[in-house]
C-alpha cells in the first residue's frame, strides 16, 4: 500500500515559482528520477512564508532513498528560491478507508 509523504519548505511560494520556471530543466529530471524510484504523485501548495511538497510514494524508505540521492540536487533548487533553513522531517501517512471516499 501507497503512503501519503508531506514535507513543510520554509520558501516564499513566489520565489519557488520563479526558480522553478529559471530552473524548469533541472525541475523535471528530478520529477523523473523521482517516478523511477517510486513516486506515484507530486505536488506543492502554497501557504504563508511555506510551500509543502505533498506526495504519494510505495513506501517511505524509496522517499527516503530518494531524497538522499538527489539532495544535491533538490538543495540547488532550493537555494536558488531562497529558501533558509532546512524544511521539516518528512511525515509519513498510511491510507485509511473508512468508506466514505469520493
């Protein structure tokens, strides 16, 4: 079964947009690498002075190897949004099916 990863990034979400679109390359070949070790969905949202990257993985260790691997790469990114600091632990998040989905 799939898990729920949540990570909070202390970024200005603007920021974050423009580096994306400068950096868009180097954006995408980290999102493939990232399908390639078993990420299933990826997004980022938006709040006050943070964006939380919300993703679907087959397990938490693939994150974590994952994230290990393109450190490097996913720091650069970051440092060219300005992010200071270091973002959150990743939290982990098994699905519940209560039936009432939709």
């Amino acid at each position: 079964m799939s898990v729920l990863m949540v990570l909070r990034v202390p970024a200005d979400p603007e920021a974050l947009k423009q580096a994306a679109q400068e950096n868009r390359d180097a954006l995408l070949g980290i999102s493939e690498r990232a399908k390639g070790r078993g990420a299933i969905h990826h997004d980022f949202y938006a709040g006050t002075g943070e964006c939380v990257v919300v993703d679907e993985w087959d397990s938490p260790e693939s994150f974590q190897s994952f994230f290990e691997e393109e450190g490097a790469n996913i720091g650069s990114l970051m440092a060219a949004a300005g992010v200071q600091g270091e973002p959150g632990r990743p939290q982990f998040y098994e699905k519940l099916s209560l039936g009432d989905e939709f």
